[in-house]
C-alpha cells in the first residue's frame, strides 16, 4: 500500500513537472489572437461599414426580441397600451401600480440600451484611432461616423425619456473601473443626445 502512494506521488510529480515545463514554454505565450480583433480587422472601408451594422443590429432586441408570441415583445416598455390593444387590468405597463425597476421588460430594455451605446461607442472608438488611414471615399467615412453618432444618440434619448438620469457613458468601457459610472443629473442624457444627433451639422 506504501509502496503504491510513492508511486502515485512520483507520477503526480512527474506529470506536474512536464506540464510546467510545456506551460512555460515562450511559443506558448504570445500567441496571435485566432479570431478578428479591433487591431486586425477593421483595414477596409467595407469592415467599417459592417462594423457599423453590427452596430444596427442590436436594434432587433426592441422591435422583435426573440420573435415570440408577443409575450417576451418590449414594445410596450415604450410604447404603452391603449384601449384598441389593451391586455388586461393586471399589467404592470397598464396600471402603473405593480411597474417596478426588477420587471423584466424594463431591466431587459434598459440593457439592451446600454449594449447599443457599447456597440457605439466602440466603433466610434476604433474609428477615432484607424478612419484617416483607411477611407478614400470621405462621403462614406462622414456618413458612416453620422450613423454611429446616431445610434449612441438614440441610445441617449431613450435613456433619458424612459429612465430619467440614467449613466451617461460615451468611451469605450475596457477597465473596470469604468463600469461603475454616476448616474447623469438633468438633461445631461438629452444634451448628449441632440450633440450627437447634430454633430457636423
């Protein structure tokens, strides 16, 4: 029996000491990045443009989340129900007395708003830094920077009207520490939005 436990302990050393010195080795360390990333991808005026719908993309979570049956639809978050489309005297969206910040609904909505302004503000980011050594059309590199401008606006405006002062986030969140930002006062969020819809104009 003691004779089997020095064994196993050497093995367990053994296989400790080939993995550290397979872990360790210098080819394993810098390895490139296997899928695209901000730093390779975005060269052509073309990954810009399909940055900029995948910006666009996310603005299916508002109109069709999930394509259901109408149940998991945020439509009425900002759009409440009138009497042609009422449901029943039990919704949240309809009596007001059971809407709470942990319904669903107006969570889901809230972060789908904060991943459009994420999206924005990314493209906006890495347009900041790569734009000028890559479009030859201007007309599109204009156009292109509206509509992420656009976007992170709406993202604003919304925020503003459905929740009031929400965090007014317009930079890249890659830190931590930039995750946890104050909620905006007044009409920060609308004034942000109208500089957005308005810039270059």
């Amino acid at each position: 029996m003691l004779q089997i436990k020095k064994i196993s302990s050497l093995f367990a050393i053994l296989v400790l000491g080939v993995l550290l010195w397979v872990g360790c080795n210098k080819k394993n360390i810098d390895l490139k990045p296997s899928l695209p990333t901000d730093q390779n991808y975005f060269q052509t005026e073309q990954q810009f443009d399909q940055g900029v719908i995948g910006i666009y993309s996310k603005l299916v979570f508002f109109y069709n989340y999930r394509g259901g049956n109408g149940q998991d639809w945020l439509h009425d978050v900002r759009l409440l129900p009138d009497d042609d489309i009422t449901t029943n005297w039990l919704s949240p969206f309809e009596s007001f007395t059971t809407l709470q910040p942990s319904n669903k609904k107006v969570f889901d909505y809230y972060t789908f708003l904060y991943q459009l302004n994420a999206r924005a503000n990314n493209m906006l980011d890495v347009f900041h830094e790569k734009a000028d050594g890559v479009y030859d059309n201007l007309a599109l590199k204009d156009w292109n920077k509206g509509e992420m401008l656009f976007l992170r606006g709406y993202s604003h405006f919304q925020l503003w009207n459905l929740y009031g002062t929400a965090p007014l986030i317009n930079w890249r969140i890659d830190n931590d520490w930039l995750l946890y930002t104050h909620n905006s006062s007044g009409t920060q969020l609308l004034d942000q939005a109208i500089a957005d819809f308005t810039a270059g104009s």
